[in-house]
C-alpha cells in the first residue's frame, strides 16, 4: 500500500481542487485565507502542526458523504477530528472534516444501548446516562470524542472489570471511501468491525457508533497524594496492591512535580508528588480493604477517596481540558519488579529535575482477554507513560532528551509496545499491533480503499 502522502497531488492542483470542492459545497468550508483558519484547523493538542488543506464544518451525515466524493474527485485524501486529543501530523494536506453538527445521543434502556454521533464528547454521554443505572465503558477524561475513542479500542477505567471499550461497539454508521453510506456490524461486515475497532480512521469516516451499555454498580474514586519523599514507599505498595487487586480496583500512579501557576491549588504548585488515582466498582468498605497497603504508607497529604456518580468519572484524574502543548511516551510494562522501580526512580522522578509526568496504569483483568476487534488482548499488565508540556520552544528537546534518560534507565523492561491510542505522535503501527494484525489490518486497507481516500491520524502505512 502507498503512502497517502506520496500520491497527494501537487501544490497547484491541490489548492485548485480545494477551491472547487469550496465552490461546489453545500457545507462551511474553511479555507486558509479566512479568518477562522488558526482556530478551525488546530489540534486540541496545539503542540501538533496538523497543516490540513481544508477544513469543512459537517452539521449532516449528507454533509460527509458530498465532502468525500468531492475530495475524492480532485485527488485529495479526506480525514476526520472531532477535536485533537489524538492528533499527529498524518493529517496535514487532507480535507479534514469536522462533525460539528454531528452531536447527537440516544439512550434505549430497555435494548441497553446507546447511540453516539462522531461530534460527541464523553461528558455529554455520561450526563445522558445520569439516572439509567446503565454505564458506557469511559476512559480519565470526559473531554475526548467518544467515537475517536472507541475506535481507537478505547482504554477504560473500569477495563480490568470489562475489557477494552471497543469491544461494546455494536453497530457503526459508515461513510465509505467512495461516498457511500452503510451499517456495519458483526453480522453485516464482521471483518471490517473488527478493523474499526482498533484503527477505525484509515477505512471511512464514522458518523456515529452504537454501543452496549453495562449495568451501573456504585462507583468510588479518587486521589491519595504523598510528598515526593515517600515516592519509592508508595511505589512498593502500589506494585503489592496492583499484584492481588480485585478486578473492580483500578489504580494508576503519577509521579508529578506540579506547575508554579494556577489553577493549581496554591498548596501544591512547585511541590512534587507520588499521587494514585483509583476506581472501584462496589461499595466503600471494599474498596478500602483493597487499598490496605497504600493505606499503611505514612505521611499521606491528600485524600479524596469518595463515592463518585458515573457524571463525574472523568474528573477522577483531574486531567486538563482545555487545548495545550502535549508530547506523550508510553511502554507496555510486563512487572513492577524491584529492579524496575529502582531503575525507574534514578530517572528523577518525581522532583528530580526531570520535565515529564510519569504514569503507571495498572492494566490486565478482562482487557488481557482475547477478543473481537484489532484492540483486543492487552499483552501485559502495566502501561508506562511519561508526558511533557512544551510550552517553550526549548521544552520538546529536554523532553526528548528525557525520553533518552527512560529508554536507557529501563532497558529491557520496556516492551516496545503500547496501546493504539496511546502512541501519541509516533508513527509507527507496529507498536500498537502484532505483526499478524498489522499484515490483516493493511490488508482491509487496500481492498476496502485502495485508493487512499481517507486518512486516520495513525495510517497503517508500512
């Protein structure tokens, strides 16, 4: 299969053929030159110098099929973003649509499903289920598109209980290559199911997905904090409290030095921390039996372990909102041995200088389990990332510099894998998938649009 890129046709006839597809559009279709270029054609993530060749505002599914049959008449590859957590440079040169109008949720309780448009945040989904007693399988952030989401295979909080999101997908609304519109299934098109649901944006654009909904158990949540002089302390018992954890506990552990500025609280900016996040599906008292050993951890500063509603599961985190500069490493982990905490704490973390934030999610559970998407089977029990905020120029050098640092520290204990939708920019697939799913990923690829016509943000090129 060709690169997307390689047969993009050349500057002039490119911008010729925008300019027709702007002229022939029934849409709102943003071009360079208007004043709302800067703001319409970024990435949430305004670290990534997406450059696309267009940006069309979609408000119908109509919308997205005239907009990929006109692209595809001028030669030009299309792609979709709701918003850009996800977003590389992959997408530079496409005519990129945006589902602006694409916003709609419905809940059938009786069938246990909801239905999901392409322009639809997390947030919105969890507000709609309030009062169901049903859940939809969310990842740490309610600012995510919830179609990107799954169709990257969708990492959840409450994965070890039920496996990778993208395994509820039941149906997806599909615009075709070649401007079409179907329904696929598992019994429609089980081969391209299978395919969406783990590289979804290389084989159509999704106008709106259907998912199983899971029966609602009382959830609690929270932060437990310790100043960054406990940090090998809280490390030992997180890797002792992940070994035997319930499959209802979910615990990730961030090594952070918080930002000297608001809207941090005034009584953590500059300070470093060793700081859980955790979930529980079930009551109070059991989740607090599963915590034992971080709970023996002395001179604990924060605690904001508490019932949580399903609405605000997304604030568990305290991920950011609002668009920033981010760049994003991440390795599967197969142990947290004592070599690799010692290994991973001679990296400055947390408090030594280091620019990142790292990360462990504790993993495993139901998500290990083989299942029906390119996604499933999560091969180990630990994701390891390490994020940095280049907020000045000189920022994304250190951070890569401290990239090195990690690679070189922990050595063989970095897999080389991860999950699809934790490769941040890196551009290579074969670390999100085996070499057998990789061939029949790229396979689909070239039968389902040999062309080239749409382009997912991680393409499957070799």
């Amino acid at each position: 299969m060709s690169d997307p890129a390689e047969s993009a046709p050349e500057p002039a006839a490119a911008d010729g053929a925008v300019r027709a597809l702007a002229a022939a559009s029934p849409c709102d279709v943003v071009l360079p030159d208007d004043p709302r270029w800067a703001d319409l054609s970024g990435a949430w993530n305004v670290h990534v110098a997406q450059q696309p060749a267009a940006v069309v505002l979609a408000d119908r599914v109509e919308d997205v099929r005239a907009t990929v049959r006109a692209a595809a008449d001028g030669g030009l590859p299309v792609s979709v973003q709701p918003n850009g957590h996800g977003a590389t440079e992959a997408l530079s040169g496409t005519v990129l649509i945006r589902p602006v109008g694409l916003r709609g949720v419905s809940i059938d309780r009786a069938a246990r499903r909801a239905r999901v448009e392409a322009g639809v945040k997390w947030q919105q989904l969890l507000d709609a289920l309030d009062g169901t007693g049903l859940m939809a399988l969310s990842g740490s952030t309610g600012d995510v598109s919830v179609v990107g989401y799954h169709l990257g295979g969708g990492l959840p909080w409450f994965g070890r209980a039920y496996g990778t999101a993208a395994e509820y997908v039941r149906r997806i609304e599909l615009v075709t290559p070649d401007g079409g519109f179907r329904e696929v299934t598992a019994e429609t098109d089980p081969e391209l199911l299978w395919a969406l649901c783990g590289a979804g944006g290389e084989f159509g654009v999704v106008t709106a997905i259907e998912i199983e909904l899971v029966d609602q158990p009382p959830i609690v949540g929270g932060a437990l904090m310790w100043p960054a002089e406990h940090t090998a302390e809280v490390l030992r018992a997180y890797a002792e409290t992940t070994r035997s954890a319930p499959r209802e506990l979910s615990l990730w552990i961030w090594l952070t030095t918080f930002p000297p500025f608001d809207p941090i609280p005034k009584e953590l900016q500059g300070r470093s921390f060793a700081n859980v996040n955790l979930t529980f599906l079930g009551e109070r008292a059991a989740a607090e039996e599963a915590l034992r050993p971080l709970r023996a951890v002395p001179g604990l500063e924060v605690d904001t372990v508490a019932d949580v509603p399903l609405e605000r599961i997304g604030d568990v985190a305290g991920e950011p909102t609002d668009p920033m500069p981010a760049m994003d490493w991440s390795h599967y982990i197969a142990d947290l041995d004592d070599d690799f905490q010692a290994r991973l704490l001679k990296a400055n973390f947390p408090g030594g200088g280091s620019p990142l934030v790292a990360c462990i999610r504790h993993l495993g559970g139901a998500l290990s389990e083989p299942g029906s998407t390119a996604a499933s089977g999560v091969p180990h029990d630990y994701l390891l990332l390490a994020f940095g905020f280049p907020f000045a120029p000189a920022d994304e050098d250190a951070i890569r510099a401290q990239w090195g640092v990690l690679d070189d520290a922990l050595g063989a204990h970095l897999t080389g894998r991860t999950h699809p939708n934790m490769l941040g920019d890196d551009p290579r697939p074969d670390r999100a998938f085996t070499a057998d799913t990789l061939d029949r990923l790229r396979r689909i690829k070239r039968e389902r649009d040999p062309r080239g016509a749409v382009r997912g943000n991680r393409p499957l090129r070799p």
